[in-house]
C-alpha cells in the first residue's frame, strides 16, 4: 500500500519537496512536446516513427497507472476505477493514447483521423503547467457564467443568421451560409467571401459588428477576473511568499 500510496504521490506531485517528482513532471512535459513533432511533418521519417512510439508507450503507461492509483485520488473505493476514465483528464489522456489502440484493430491503422486523435497530446500540459491549471480552475470556477455568456452568443448568431439568411436569399444559398458568415461578422473577423449586398443586409451586418464586440468582451471579462482572483489565491498560499 506503501509504494502505491508513493506512486500515486509521484503521478499526481502532491508533496513538491521530493526531487523526483519534478523530474517526472519535467519528463512528462518534454514527452509531450517531443511527441508532437511528428505531427509537424507530412513525410514518415524513421527517427518520427520512434519518437512517436516511445512517447506513445510512456503515455499508455502514465494513463494505466493512472487508473491504477485511481482509489487514491477519488476516494470511492473500486468504484474509483469505474469513474476514473470518465473524468476530464483521463478522457485527455485516453484520446492521446487511442491512436495506438486503433493500431491494433484491423482495417483501422491507416484512416488519417488516427493524427487528429494525436493532436489531444497537448492538452495534457494542462496537468504539469501551473499557469494551465490556474486557466483550468478559472474556466470551472466560472463555468455557470461563460456558459451563460455563450448561450447568449449562440442565441445571437441564430437570429442573426435568420434575419440575414431571409433578407438575402440570393446572396446566401443555404442556411449553413448565413450561420457561417454570423459567426464571421460576430467576432469581427470579417473574412470577405460571403457579405449581403442589399442595404438592408448590410444594417445586420453594422449591428451584428457592434454587438458582436460585446459578446466577444464578455467571456474574456469573465475569464480574467477569475483568473486574477485565482492569482491572488495562489500568491497568498505560497509558501515561498509568507
């Protein structure tokens, strides 16, 4: 129970007094990155291919032990080991890895979507980075106020798409067409490739800018105030301050 009990400890760094778990944590970052690389290139290299099944290999490791030592962090028994893979980060780190599961199953090596599943490697920094799990605990701490404030953006874009897409019928074809370009005009982006011509078209667009610099400000607000409230916490419980 003793050496779980330091397994866990080192997976999770609970105490940060102990060398070895900045070096797993360090280790791990640098798995992570390095595993990118091979999504950086178009051409299989033999050097990309080890990289990638060496990273791939640590990574199935990390995710069973994880799942392992799942009792210790849940604190629910054997019912742990049923909940853990549902949780946000063990659904991360299975998506990392499921590019090798699909290795195995027959017919499935050679479908490109295997990269994109590859491409969720990243947000496992989210596990090792104290800047990232501040970022994550604002974005849950917040999480009742920017869905409200997405709501609101979704709202908007549908009705703008609506106004538009009945004002211009020439100008967009489908209704996929007007969300599209609501989307654009909302965030200010502005792309150019598909714009009402009429002048009535052409109102929506100025009211749709104007608000959509709004919507656009509020889950931004949302997230810094949390984030500095989150900052002001982590400076008050630091050791190293007092």
């Amino acid at each position: 129970m003793k050496k779980k009990q330091n397994l866990f400890n080192a997976l999770e760094g609970v105490s940060k007094k102990s060398a070895h778990l900045d070096f797993y944590d360090i280790l791990m970052v640098i798995v992570i990155v390095i595993s990118l690389f091979p999504l950086m290139f178009k051409e299989k290299y033999l050097w990309l291919n080890i990289l990638d099944v060496a990273a791939s290999a640590i990574f199935t490791a990390d995710y069973l032990l994880r799942w392992y030592t799942a009792d210790l962090k849940l604190k629910k028994g054997r019912k742990s080991f049923i909940l853990y893979p549902v949780t946000p980060m063990a659904i991360i780190d299975l998506l990392a890895i499921l590019p090798v599961i699909i290795w195995f199953i027959p017919g499935l090596t050679y479908l490109h979507f295997i990269r994109f599943f590859k491409v969720f490697r990243t947000f496992k920094l989210l596990r090792y980075s104290q800047s990232c799990l501040m970022i994550r605990n604002t974005i849950y701490k917040q999480r009742h106020a920017l869905f409200s404030a997405y709501m609101f953006a979704v709202f908007y874009i549908f009705i703008s798409a609506l106004l538009v897409f009945n004002v211009e019928p020439q100008t967009f074809k489908t209704f996929y067409d007007a969300l599209y370009w609501a989307v654009v005009s909302l965030t200010t982006v502005g792309y150019g490739d598909i714009y009402p011509v009429s002048a009535v078209g052409r109102l929506v667009t100025v009211i749709s800018a104007f608000v959509g610099i709004a919507i656009v400000a509020l889950p931004s607000g949302i997230i810094t105030a949390g984030y500095m409230a989150e900052l002001e916490k982590s400076s008050k419980t630091d050791p190293e301050e007092k």
